[in-house]
C-alpha cells in the first residue's frame, strides 16, 4: 500500500513539473567569427540543471518559471553569464556570442572550417577523442608567428628538431615517423629522409597539423614514433595575401661565401642549375668508355670546376596567396585555394671534422671543415572543393622543388700522414629535389541523418632526386696555389639520381554510426582498405681523369682551376673514363595493401573504447646487380631479385575513462611496424671526397613495435592544460646506424635484436590570469619526455662491443618551453611575443664497432624569440630570433675505447650554426 501511494506521489510530481515547465534555448556562436560554437557548457547558476550545445551551437535547458542566472562556459572561452525570467510553458530564446579568453588577431587570411581550426576547437576535440592525439590550428599558428609545418609542430609535447635530420618523436629518429597529406599517404622528397622536411610547407596552406602518438587501425602500420596529418586549408571568404621576408644570419650573411661559377648569375639565384651538369651524350649507356678531347671540351663545355668568392647576401622570401568561397542554395558551396611561396638561404659552417679507424688511437683524418651552402625552395599548390549538406569532393596539388648548391672544403691531415697538414679536398655539389602531388579526396553520407556514410581518396606522386655532377677536386694548398696530380681520386665526378617513377596511395571507407549519442558521439563501426604503391629506379655512375703517361702535376689557383683542366685535356695530358661498376643501377618496387576493422564503442557515459585490426599484405622487390663485379658494355649479368612479401596483424585499441567534464584517464597498446628509410636499404655505395663510405643494406627487415600508453590529462576553462603518462615499446629488429671504422670508413644499417623503451611524459599549459588579473595575457608552457632504453645486440652483430647499450638515435629526454604574451598598442594593433625553448638529450648518432665506442649527439639549446603585431586590418608584421644562444653543435666519440686514443680531443665534428634575425611583412587585399 505504501508503494501505491508512493507510486502516485510521484505520478503527481512529474504531472505538476510537466505543467509547471519552462524552457531556455539558442544557438551559441563565435563572436568574431559568427561562427557556431560546439560544447559549451550551459547552467542554471547554483542549480544542477545543466546542458551542452551541439556541433551546431544549438543549446536547450528545461526548468521551472522563474528568474535564472544562466552561465555560459567554453575552454579558452570568457565565461558569460545572464539573468533572465522564464514565465510558465515559455521558451526564452537566447542567442550567445561568446568572446575568446585572449587577443586572438583577427583577419586570418586562411583557415580550414573555422569551428575545426581554432585553439579553442581544437583542444575540446583532443579532450573528447579517444585516441591520444594533439593538434595546431591555423589560428594558433598566425597567432604565435609560426611560419612552417615543422616549426608548429616543435610545439607538440616530446618533439624536436634536428640539424638537417628532421624530427625527433619522444626522442626517436626521422625513420620511426610517417606522414599523411590529408590521410593520404605521401612519400619523400629525399631518399635521405623517411618524410619530407616539413619546413617546406608555409602555414597559409594548413588548415590543422594532427600528431597521432597512438596507433589506431586506420593508420598506416608504419608507426613507432608518430603519425603526422597535414590537412591542407579550407578558405572560408575571398582573401588575398602578399608576404615578402628577409633574414639574416650572423657569420653567414654578409660574409665570404664560395659559390660555384656556374650558379654566380640570375639563373643560380633561382636554383636552376642542372642544365650545366648533364652527362656528356658521348658516354651514352653505361661502360668503360674514355673521353676524346673533343668529345671532353664539348661534352663539358656549360660545366665548370671554378668557384667564386663573393659576399653572401640576406635571405629573401616571398609569398602569394589567395582564396575563395561561393555559397549557394541548400548549403552548398565551392571553394578554392592558390598558393606560391620562394625563398632561399645562404649558410656557412666552418668547425672541426675528425673520424677514426680500427685500432686506431689517433686521427687518421683529422680536417677543418668549411661548407658554403645556397639553398632554395619553391612550392605551389591549388586546392578546389565542392560542398553540400551529405557530399563533398575536392582535390590538390602540390609542386615541391628544393635546390642546394654546396662547396665543401676539408683542410689538414688526411690518411694518417701528419707530416702533410695542408692536404685540401673540396666538393663541388648540386642537389635538386622535384615533387609533384596529387589529390583527390571525396566523401558521402548514404543517408541523411549519417549514420551510413563513405569516404575515400586516391593520390597520385612523382619524385625525381638528384646530384648531377657531383665533383670532387683533392691535392695540397699553399697560399691558395692548388696543386694536384691527377690519377686515384683526385678529379672525380659522380651522377646519382633516384626517379620516383610513381608513388600511388588509396583509402577507402565506410562508417556505420549506432546507438544512443553520448557525449556528442555515439558508436561507430568502420570498414576500410588502404594501399600504395612505390616504383622506383637509382642510377649512381662514376668518372674518374687520370694523366695518360703518369707524373703529370698541375699547379694553380684552386678557385680558377677550369682553365688549367681544359687546357690539359686539350693537349692530350689527362683524360677522363667512367668507372661505374656493374651495380650502378638497382631497381624497387614495393607494394601494400592493407584492410581494416575498428568499433567506435560508448559503453556508458564515462568510459569509451576504441579497438581494431588491421591486416597488412607487403610485397617488396628489389632489383640490383652485386657490388664490385666487373662492368662489362654487355651487361650479361641479370638482375639479382630479392623479393620479400609479409603479412602483418595489427592490432590496437584506445580507451578514455572520462574522470568527470575535465579530466580524463586513457590507455593505448598496439602492434606496428617500421620500414627503413631508402638509402638505408638501397645497396648503394656512395663515395664521398675524404673517402668515407655510405651503404645500404638490402637484407634490412623490418621492425616490428609492441607499444602502450597510460595518460592523464586535465582541462580547464582557461585553456589551462595539464598531462602526464608513460609509455612503453618493445622493438624487435631495430633498424640502426652503425659506423665500421674500417679502412674505408663505412656507414651502413643493421638489425639488432630487440630494443627495449620506458618513458614518461609531462605537460601543462598554465593561464596566469589563475595567480593575477593583471596577467590575463601572458601563458606559459612547458613539456618534457624521459625515457630509458636497452638494446640486445644480434649475434650476428660480430662487430659490435658490448652485448646491450642504448638504441641508436635515442635521446634520454627532451625539453620544450615556452611563454606568451598577448598586448594591444592603442585601440587597434593586437600583438604577441613568444619565446621558445628546446633541447634533446645525448643520443647515439652511429653505433660503434671494432673496439671504437659510440658516436654521440650532444645536446644542443635552441632559444627562439618571435614578435608578430597585427599592424592594422590588413597589414601584419613578424620579427624573430632565431638560435640566440648559437651553441656548438657537436658530435663526439665516447670515451669507453679498447685501444687507448691518445688525441687531447674526442670531438668528431662541431659548428655554429649563427643567430637568426628575420623581419616579414604580410598585405591581405
């Protein structure tokens, strides 16, 4: 009985509150960019009454009558609040515009959707997601005065930045990393590098740079360190933009530089050099021909041996960019994208280069080296895209092109024969990098209310890498009198060159969303396929001139040395024949296709999990001739095929427990796999001017990674951030740089046995305004990874000195710091000063062998300084410092040697790299 009535006590209650119910709603936008705001908290002050707006800004909260105050709170957001009167059966409609919680600059030329691209959005979208995953903006990026893909990402927790090297993911190299251009895979501009230097990207064409820490399914297995995503922009109005910049670099710009003849004009300023070091067509396929005399001074008559000397100018760039967008009926639109950007740079180092054999306990080349490199890049990319409420299209292109013109000297002792200290040798390179990308990226919601939905892309690339002419001059110098006999390798040329014949990728995808929506996401079933395809050929020749009776000396002055050359071939003293071996050519073709499975699941309000499998089929296939057998015109000797196909299961799965509406609790494992970069694998002996020796491996395997993460992580309404975790990798088969201290002072690339990595991770984003009002404007941040690793050495590994040591290219910890200071300069221009500060750890930069212990990587302190001031609606102005404490950088051999070396000084190589200062100046029509 007391159940009955208890049973309509409540039946009355809920009849009263329905009748007696009012309700307060609206849509909460951006207010300086009218654009809706998603996930706003909204409250009833003092009450538990409580909602959150939806992807469209919508809001509604349903109450009794009366007088509220209702508050309005959004990470990075200024919390509003507002009293109002809600009368019975009411529904107040309330439109918010909230204000950002800083001086954001306004009049960014370029965003992807502006709800997508803001700080504000984008740390609410890693607070929500399952997987550990971090992202900058365009608006961050413009805030901060960040002007390239790989400077922004120096901002991500664990991240650094080496010396020509790339980045550094929690300490692990270049190779351990993978990069997507809008999720499409994208490969190398360098066979040098895993990725391409992401310096070459401006930030006026990225919308958002996603760094993928965890592995989830629909990545590319090819995952240790981190899976970077560059979305390219999505314009938002018509906007126009001109940037030009100039820098300048103390002990580079400014001061004597060497540059090559042929590149001291109009053309060598714009890069466009290889026209003047084409093979001479009299060689024709690949023998042991000699040159006549005619066929030398026509087949060389555009190349040059000289060199000037002239004084380095500043640096200059130069940028264009424009956009728009057409909005039609029923919410579709049409949208496009031009970008050019040129820049180039003048940089010289000068510093000790030193190296050891076996056995050795003393120098055997012991050098003062002086590079003078001029550098340019140049990029183009058109974007279009096509947008309706369930169907989008769009495509890009992207046109990459580098150039590097290098002159090299190494003066002192060379081959141990320290009573001749003035032996010079000196490099004569040009290096050009052409890359061309194509996108298409399409999506499509089966059905209107998106719970079926299917997207997909295909890419299509071509890369061409080369170093025409690559000329290597050795002899001794007296007074800038150069005196050389010719025969051995002494004048030597060599044509290397990789053609990316094509590069194709694809994915394909559909999504099945179910379920009851928690938190804004309900769970989702995906179905993929993803692949590419890479073919490829390297060609690496050689030419060598001799004196044909033997004895012949000339002397001369070494920058003004081609006359001298010509006038010897001319009268028949010296000629030049190739000496390429029969592996001059290898050919690769590699091919994988992968499938995945992965289940989006909300098992309640706190707790989500997100768990797949990915199968990868690999098939690669390797063409090469062996080293060193004696070249013949015929070439009757077929290709050798290595062939080697894999199938990998990938597993992984992403979790988030959320704590409550600020914190969360996550865990990530996984298995994945590392490809080596190509010159490690290539068996490609390329020979360098002192005689040091670089050699890929073709029986590399790939590694194969056991990773997990634990994290921690708090937001609050400030965009104060605060995360700690550790992880784990168990690496079987790590790839690793090994030094052979032989007599031909051999790099090359090995498997070890299995490497063993724990690290923790520290992070916070810190608002002063939480100690003073005062210092509303001014945030600090602060990130740093510790880790410990051990390697087991291979047994096959005979070289190698000890049974366990830490993984090559592993750094113990890295540091990043920074603080910024948001002012305005009477009412209009908006300014922001940031400091920046990074360091990486001590790490093994080539693994020891034969009784020489390791070479390090020392750490090196990088300071930046960066003012960018928003002048007036249209006009904007950034200044930076780059490299303000210009350390050494420095690389030394350990001190743990089995032979004593009696040298004072174990440093191997050392430079300084100069402050940077740079002024650029942007005009949005």
């Amino acid at each position: 009985m007391k159940l009955k009535f208890l049973f309509i006590g409540l039946l009355f209650s809920i009849i009263s509150v329905a009748q007696n119910s009012a309700k307060i709603s609206g849509i909460i936008t951006d207010k300086d960019s009218k654009q809706p705001v998603s996930f706003v908290s909204v409250s009833l002050k003092g009450l538990m009454t409580n909602a959150e707006s939806d992807l469209n800004g919508a809001y509604e909260l349903t109450t009794k009558p009366g007088t509220y105050t209702v508050v309005y709170a959004f990470i990075g957001y200024k919390t509003l609040e507002k009293q109002v009167t809600v009368a019975e059966n009411e529904t107040l409609n309330l439109n918010i515009e909230l204000q950002e919680n800083s001086n954001s600059i306004e009049g960014i030329v370029i965003t992807g959707s502006t709800k997508k691209t803001t700080e504000t959005a984008l740390i609410k979208e890693q607070q929500k997601a399952v997987e550990m995953k971090q992202s900058i903006g365009s608006q961050e990026m413009e805030r901060k005065g960040i002007s390239n893909v790989e400077e922004g990402l120096t901002k991500v927790t664990g991240i650094t930045k080496a010396e020509s090297r790339g980045l550094f993911v929690r300490g692990l190299e270049n190779r351990y990393n993978n990069l997507l251009i809008n999720d499409l895979q994208a490969p190398s501009n360098s066979p040098f590098k895993k990725i391409i230097p992401l310096d070459l990207f401006p930030t006026d064409i990225v919308g958002v740079l996603g760094v993928y820490k965890t592995f989830n399914v629909n990545m590319p297995g090819d995952f240790a360190g981190a899976t970077i995503n560059v979305e390219t922009a999505e314009p938002q109005s018509s906007q126009t933009k001109l940037s030009i910049g100039f820098s300048y670099v103390t002990n580079n710009n400014g001061s004597d530089f060497l540059l090559s003849e042929s590149a001291n004009n109009n053309e060598g300023f714009f890069g466009i050099q290889k026209k003047f070091r084409t093979i001479p067509s009299e060689y024709g396929n690949v023998g042991n021909v000699s040159l006549t005399s005619t066929e030398y001074l026509n087949g060389y008559k555009n190349s040059t041996w000289n060199v000037d000397k002239v004084s380095a100018p500043i640096n200059n760039s130069i940028s264009f960019t424009h956009s728009d967008k057409f909005k039609f009926k029923n919410s579709r639109s049409f949208s496009y994208l031009l970008s050019l950007n040129w820049d180039n740079r003048y940089q010289f180092r000068e510093g000790v280069d030193r190296n050891f054999i076996e056995g050795g306990t003393e120098y055997r080349n012991n050098f003062i080296k002086s590079s003078y490199s001029y550098s340019t890049s140049t990029s183009a990319l058109v974007g279009l895209k096509y947008k309706s409420d369930r169907f989008q299209i769009a495509t890009n292109s992207m046109f990459l092109r580098t150039t590097e013109n290098l002159i090299e000297d190494q003066f002192g002792v060379s081959e141990n024969q320290k009573s001749i200290t003035n032996r010079l040798i000196r490099l004569n390179q040009f290096e050009q990098s052409d890359y061309f990308n194509n996108q298409l990226a399409t999506s499509y919601k089966l059905t209107s209310d998106n719970k079926h939905s299917i997207k997909g892309g295909i890419s299509y690339v071509k890369t061409i890498y080369e170093l025409p002419d690559r000329k290597f001059l050795v002899g001794l110098l007296n007074d800038n009198v150069f005196s050389n006999s010719y025969g051995g390798n002494t004048l030597n040329r060599q044509h290397f060159r990789i053609k990316g014949n094509y590069f194709m990728s694809g994915f394909a995808e559909y999504n099945f969303n179910f379920g009851k929506e928690v938190d804004g996401k309900t769970n989702k079933l995906s179905l993929g396929f993803n692949s590419f395809r890479n073919n490829l050929s390297a060609t690496y020749r050689l030419f060598a001139t001799g004196s044909v009776n033997g004895g012949l000396q000339t002397n001369t002055n070494i920058n003004d040395i081609n006359a001298q050359i010509l006038a010897d071939v001319e009268n028949g003293l010296i000629r030049e024949r190739e000496e390429s071996n029969v592996s001059y050519k290898q050919k690769l073709d590699q091919f994988v296709n992968a499938g995945y499975a992965n289940l989006l699941f909300n098992i309640n309000e706190k707790f989500e999990i997100n768990g797949g499998l990915r199968l990868e089929a690999s098939n690669r296939i390797l063409k090469y001739r062996e080293l060193n057998n004696p070249l013949t015109t015929e070439f009757s000797d077929p290709y050798i095929k290595d062939e080697v196909t894999k199938n990998y299961f990938l597993p992984a799965i992403n979790t988030k427990y959320k704590l409550n509406s600020k914190s969360n609790l996550r865990f990530a494992a996984s298995q994945t796999i590392t490809r080596p970069v190509l010159m490690e694998l290539l068996p490609v002996q390329l020979v360098n001017p002192d005689g040091t020796v670089t050699l890929g491996n073709k029986d590399l395997l790939d590694t194969q990674n056991f990773n997990a993460d634990l994290k921690y992580e708090f937001f609050s309404d400030k965009k104060d951030m605060f995360a700690v975790g550790v992880y784990a990798k168990n690496i079987k088969d790590p790839i690793e740089r090994i030094f052979v201290a032989s007599s031909s002072l051999l790099t090359t690339y090995d498997n070890s046995k299995v490497a063993n990595l724990f690290g923790a991770e520290f992070e916070f984003i810190f608002n002063m305004e939480n100690v003073s009002q005062n210092l509303e404007n001014l945030s600090v941040g602060f990130n740093t990874s510790i880790m410990k690793t051990e390697v087991e050495i291979s047994e096959k590994n005979e070289l190698e000195n000890n049974p366990t040591r830490e993984l090559q290219g592993a750094s113990n910890w890295v540091i990043n710091a920074d603080a910024k200071y948001e002012f305005k300069l009477g009412k209009d221009i908006k300014n922001t000063l940031s400091l920046v500060y990074g360091v990486k750890g001590k790490n093994i930069y080539s693994v020891g062998t034969a009784g020489l212990d390791h070479i390090y990587e020392l750490p090196f302190h990088k300071l930046d300084f960066v003012y960018s001031s928003k002048l007036t609606k249209k006009l904007s102005a950034k200044f930076s410092a780059d490299n303000i404490l210009n350390p050494y950088q420095r690389f030394e051999l350990g001190p743990n040697n089995k032979n004593g070396i009696e040298e004072a000084s174990l440093v191997t190589q050392e430079y300084k790299k100069g402050v940077g200062l740079s002024l650029s100046l942007s005009y949005a029509f």
